[in-house]
C-alpha cells in the first residue's frame, strides 16, 4: 500500500470565472449559471486524490482581459469548485497564495494543493 500524495498539481483550462454574488428570484435564492458552470468544470478537470486535513492551497489565475475582477471572487469559486472533489469542505484550506496575470492566449488556472504542514490544524 502507498502513502498518498502530499501535494497534488493541475490545470483548469479556459478564462477564470469569478464568484458572482447569488441572485433572488421569486423568492427562491440561486447561484447564477456562468458561476455554476465553472464551478463544474474545475471539479472535472480535478483528478487527484481527496484530502483528508488541513491543505495549502497556490493558484495562479491566467485571464484572457484585463476586465476588473477581485481575486478573492476567483479563488472563492475555485474553491466552491473542489468541494467533495480535493477536500470534503473549503474550511480544510488554511493557508493559500493566490496571483492574477494576464495570458490572452492561454487562459487557464494553475493549482497546488498541499497537506499543511504548519503548526495547527487551522482551527
């Protein structure tokens, strides 16, 4: 039997998409499409193992424009999007290092995720 992987590395093809804020319609809260759809394809483009504790998270989002958009909305969806793929719940993620850069040839993101080796648990 092999021990799993401490750190795990891959690529989300295509332009990052920001966590947009849920919308209200008739009552009923929901998720908007372009943000549920992205969400979807990082967890497809996810093939490595489940992490079990606390990670270390490193991404760096490539985008095809120079359109305004918060990082933090990128890795929130990201995030969202490895949920029961890399993790059981973001809440495991206690440390990250994020970078948006400009690549309008080839959008993509580039994750790391690692065991966490600090001090704590991040409780």
């Amino acid at each position: 039997m092999t021990d799993p992987p401490t750190s795990y590395s891959f690529t989300v093809p295509g332009d990052p998409v920001p966590k947009q804020r849920h919308r209200t319609a008739g009552g009923h809260t929901y998720t908007p499409a372009r943000t549920k759809a992205w969400e979807a394809w990082v967890g497809l483009c996810y093939k490595g193992p489940k992490f079990e504790g606390p990670v270390s998270l490193v991404c760096v989002f490539y985008r095809a424009t120079l359109r305004r958009c918060d990082i933090d909305n990128l890795m929130k969806a990201l995030c969202d999007g490895l949920n029961k793929k890399a993790w059981d719940d973001d809440w495991q993620v206690v440390h990250s290092c994020q970078t948006r850069l400009l690549d309008r040839e080839r959008p993509r993101v580039e994750v790391t995720i690692s065991e966490w080796k600090g001090d704590d648990d991040g409780n």
